[in-house]
C-alpha cells in the first residue's frame, strides 16, 4: 500500500472575499507523479502556494509524514523537503551554474565566506544525481531554455527535496527536451521523491502522471488513476463543458491566393520559401525549434525582412521591410511570447487592445475620441469573451488564455487579411484554447487567410487544412489534414 507523503484536508483560501479554494483535499504519496489539472482561475497557484507556505489557508489541515501543520510557513515547507519550480525557474541569470546551485545551501547553513572550490563540489555532485553534463561555470542566462529547468532540478534535489512541484515545466520545450526531463522524473521517482506535475498538454499528463487531481472553480471535481479518465472527460471535469476536437475543414477557399511568396531567403534563417495561401484557409507550419519557421513568421510581419525572393498579396507583389509596413497590407501578427513582445504588461486591458488602431480613435483635434475608444475596448472585451470586471485592470492581471485574447483583439481590430498566429496557444488552458481555436475558424470562414506556427502536433492537425513541414530553414513536405496521423506528422518532424 502507498504511503502519503502529504496530505491536505478541507483547505480554503479566500481573496478579499473571493473563495480561491474551498474545502480541497490532495494526497500525494512517496515516490509518486501526480498531476494537479483544471483551467487558469480554478486554484491550482494558490494551492501550490498553500503547499509551499506562501499562503496561510484560512481553514483545514496540512499533514506531511503524519504530522499536522496549522500555521504551516516556507520554512517548514523547506525543512520538510518541499521545493517548487515555477515557469520562470526563479533562477539568477547573472550568476554560474554552480552559484545558482549551491548558493542557497550555503545560505541555509548560514556560510559567511565564499568557498569557491566547495561551490564547484556541491554543484557537481547536484548535477551528477540526475545525470546531466553542464558546464559550471557558464551564465545562466546563455544556457537553453531546457538547461535553465535542469538548473533548478539540481538545485531543489540540494534542498533534500521529497516533493517537487513542477509548474508548467514543458511550456517552451521541444519534444527532444519533454523526453529527457521524462526521463528524469522517472529516476526522481525510483528514488522515492514525489513530483506534482502541473501542465495543460493532456498528452504529457497521460505519458507521465500516474493520478491526477482536478480542480473547478476553486473545488475538487476529480480525483484518481489517469488511465481511468478518458481524455473527453477529463476535459469535461476541467472546464464543465464538452469541447470537440474535430478537424478543421474551409468552409469556402477563395480562386486567388491571399498570400504568395517565391524563393524567399534570410541568409542564416530560411532559404529558397515557396508557398501559398488562400482566403479562408488555415494554413499550418511545423517544425523543431531552429527550423526557421519563426523567423519566417517575421520576415512575412517585417520584422525580420528577408534577403532575397518576393512576397505577392493578392497578386501584387509587396516590400515588407518594416512592421509599418505590414500593417499597412493589412498583416497581423501573434507573437511567440506574447509578454515579451505582445503586451505592454503594465498598460490597461483596453489601452493594450486599441494601439494597433488609436490613430483611427483621434478626433478632429488629433486627441482621442474617449467615448469611440471605450466602444472599441468594449466591442473586443464582448466578441473575444475576455473575463475582467473592467478595461481599465492592467493586462498582467489576466490569465494566460485572457492575456493572448488580448494580443488576438489588438490585431483583430486592425481587420486583417492575413493573420499570422505563432504559437498561438503556448501556456493557455484547454478552455481557452478550444476558444482561441474557434476564433480562428471563424476568421477563416469570413475570408480571412490564416497562419498557424506550431510544434503542438494535435493543434496543427486539428485546425489547418493544409500543413507545411519545415526543416532547417527549408519546407520539407506538405499534407492535407485529413490525410496524416498525428503519429505520422510526429514522426515527420523527429526523423
């Protein structure tokens, strides 16, 4: 029989009156992998800081190997071998490896000098427990994104760490990557440390969790072994909806390609770009990180011009050399990162949503007509069902789905012909991607052609009519839809 590690019971939280959690129970037991799932809201951040003693819940009991904590503090987290890897590792970019590992064992043994060679020793011998091979004295922030998360593995395993909670950790992962992090969860497992694995890929959650525990509007809605749930109810139980999956089919395709480009090249980037696009059509390019099918996504925005070739707009050849001059052929742009380079965080929800578009918000004094803005904020708030009390809330208070609603609503209302979506859905939950996806079908059902830029298999498949393959900067193969396997299309991009 299994033996819990901890145990929560009947643990609530409120915000300023607004219940996060409501009586939730989770047990997690030794040498366990257990996924913690629902959609953004439903109270997973605020129980992951309840387990970690950030948040002091306001009722219930938290048992870790048979004791009961009632003020239960991050001390007594640490003490008790919790360790939690957020999205952004919480990491220190301008430190080394080996400083970013052992500094804070030498912080808690309450070190006053610097032993370099005893720093060296200790990160070595982290790195070593999970059998990675990294360069100790490199920078942090040169390292991958993938080396970044080892990182902060090695340093939790330092902490003597009997839970790790791993909170998106295959976010900005290639599938090369996803594997060998499996890998090591396995050994972390064989060697009796729980992982509470938090993640929105259903296909990962079913590779490597061995339980889960769902969440709904800050309640439990279902608890148990994962290959019992389907994955149409477990989607179910975590948005309270039934959502279909079925495979994207163009409703009308216009005669005249909306988008032609001939032997586009950027010399490092892509060589030799040949492809078409249709009003109505989504059109889907895959391929592994390095493929060039970012910068591709650039050159067609201006922001990355290209070398050579030519780009044809409905038959008219175009000159995208800058992103002025995208939006001035009616281009939109979704990026990667929609914090880096889609949002001014600090901004309003409305003010973020309306800059593509302010210059047609002036009046004839050249200020903003304030009462056409608000009917603009509104119109996308209503259309794109984004979930705020007000316009005026800065956008970094958003979830993820709400935040890339935002990005969507500021080229949306630039009314474009060509809109280019790169990793559309990246961090969202499988509510909002659902309706992230059913935006995009209906854009293309007005005539809209579309761009999906993914490595999400299931994504491609499921909304682009045709698929591009793309490999070291060249298209490889094309698809229709309906004519490849998920596995097929996987195999495609691995071999």
């Amino acid at each position: 029989m299994s033996e819990p590690f901890i145990k929560l019971t009947n643990i609530s939280k409120s915000f300023a009156g607004v219940k996060a959690l409501q009586n939730v129970n989770l047990t997690i037991n030794k040498g366990e992998v257990r996924c913690l799932a629902g959609e953004n809201g439903c109270g997973k951040s605020t129980l992951i800081k309840t387990i970690s003693g950030v948040y002091k819940s306001d009722g219930g009991v938290i048992e870790i190997n048979g004791k009961q904590y009632k003020n239960f503090s991050p001390i007594d987290a640490i003490k008790e071998g919790i360790q939690v890897i957020y999205q952004d590792f919480s990491i220190f970019p301008n430190l080394t490896v080996a400083e970013n590992i052992a500094m804070n064992l030498q912080l808690t043994n309450n070190k006053k000098l610097v032993n370099w060679k005893k720093i060296y020793e200790i990160a070595d011998q982290a790195v070593k427990k999970i059998g990675i091979n990294i360069d100790l004295t490199a920078k942090v922030e040169t390292l991958s994104v993938a080396d970044k998360q080892l990182v902060a593995i090695s340093r939790a395993l330092l902490q003597d760490a009997k839970l790790i909670i791993m909170d998106e950790p295959t976010t900005a992962l290639t599938q090369k990557e996803v594997n060998s992090l499996f890998k090591i969860m396995r050994d972390l497992k064989k060697q009796g440390i729980s992982i509470l694995f938090v993640s929105h890929k259903l296909e990962e959650v079913y590779e490597i969790c061995e339980t889960i525990t769902i969440l709904r509007n800050g309640k439990n809605v279902k608890d148990g072994d994962v290959k019992e749930i389907n994955q149409t109810n477990l989607v179910e139980y975590m948005t309270g909806r039934k959502i279909e999956d079925e495979l994207f089919t163009p409703e009308s395709i216009g005669k005249t390609p909306l988008l032609r480009t001939e032997n586009l090249t950027k010399k490092g980037a892509f060589t030799n770009i040949s492809l078409d696009l249709y009003p109505g059509e989504v059109l889907g390019i895959t391929g592994l990180l390095g493929s060039g099918r970012t910068e591709l996504a650039k050159a067609l925005f201006g922001i990355l011009p290209a070398d050579s070739g030519a780009i044809y707009l409905e038959q008219e050849q175009v000159k995208l050399k800058s992103v002025h001059d995208a939006i001035k052929h009616r281009i939109g742009y979704v990026p990667e990162d929609r914090l880096t380079e889609g949002l001014f965080l600090q901004q309003s929800i409305g003010k973020n949503m309306v800059v593509s578009v302010i210059d047609k918000l002036l009046n004839r004094s050249k200020l903003v007509n304030q009462e056409k803005m608000k009917a603009e904020m509104d119109k996308w708030i209503k259309d794109l069902t984004i979930k705020t009390p007000s316009a005026e809330l800065p956008v970094s208070a958003l979830s993820g789905g709400n935040q890339q609603r935002v990005v969507l609503a500021k080229w949306l209302a630039t009314n474009p012909r060509l809109l280019i979506l790169n990793g559309p859905t990246v961090g969202v939950d499988i509510g909002s991607k659902a309706d992230i996806h059913n935006i995009v079908r209906k854009l293309a059902s007005q005539g809209v052609g579309v761009i999906i830029i993914s490595d999400d298999i299931s994504e491609v498949i499921h909304n682009c009519n045709r698929i591009l393959v793309m490999k070291k900067g060249e298209i490889v193969n094309e698809f229709r839809n309906t004519a490849i396997s998920e596995r097929e299309l996987g195999h495609q991009l691995s071999s």
